[in-house]
C-alpha cells in the first residue's frame, strides 16, 4: 500500500510509513516509532526536589521496546527509573553507563544539557 515513502507533510504532521495517514489517524495500526532517532541523553533535577535522574529521548523504538530496553538500562545500572512519554528516565546520573549500553545496543547517542 506504500505509494510515496512519505514520512511528514506539512499540512498533517508525521505519517505512518505504512499507510501515509497521520499518525493519530493511521489506517494500518502498526506499533508506532515514538522517538526521532536522535538519541539524547541528559541529567534533569528539575521539579525532582534536587535528585538528578539520568533521561534518554528520541530512541526509534515503540512503547513495548521502549519498555524492555528500560528495564535492562535501569538493571544494568542498578537503580530504578520510569518510561514515561516516549522517554526513559533512570534515578541518579548514569550518563556514561546509559550511553555505553546504548552503544553497545546499536544506539549512537549524545549527551545534551550541561
């Protein structure tokens, strides 16, 4: 059913590789792709009452894979953490681990923030 690899237009917003729908509108109901590719991995405290929490964005995986590569991170790094709106968030600054395991998983990332 692919017609045209269109991946964004300008009037819809992103668009279902499969079907060309938008993607709240997508036809095929395949598991969709949240992240950019784009991998960013940053330290937030913000509304975290100080407590740094190591977060991972723009991985090119769906919600299931986002929560299964979760889970080995925050085991791999031995703390706890969350998937919450298309990112992964891993308790304490675990930067370097998160991008040598993401690394070792295919995932070139960079570090974003200061």
């Amino acid at each position: 059913m692919k017609k045209r690899n269109l991946v964004y237009s300008t009037d819809q917003g992103r668009l279902c590789s499969e079907c060309e729908s938008p993607i709240d509108d997508c036809q095929c109901k395949t598991t969709q792709v949240i992240g950019n590719g784009k991998v960013l991995i940053s330290l937030e405290t913000k509304g975290r009452k100080g407590k740094g929490v190591t977060v991972i964005k723009g991985l090119p995986l769906n919600e299931e894979a986002l929560k299964t590569l979760g889970k080995k991170l925050k085991t791999q790094c031995g703390t706890g953490g969350a998937v919450k709106e298309g990112q992964i968030e891993v308790q304490g600054d675990n930067r370097q681990k998160v991008k040598e395991l993401l690394e070792k998983e295919g995932f070139p990332s960079k570090f974003s923030g200061g």
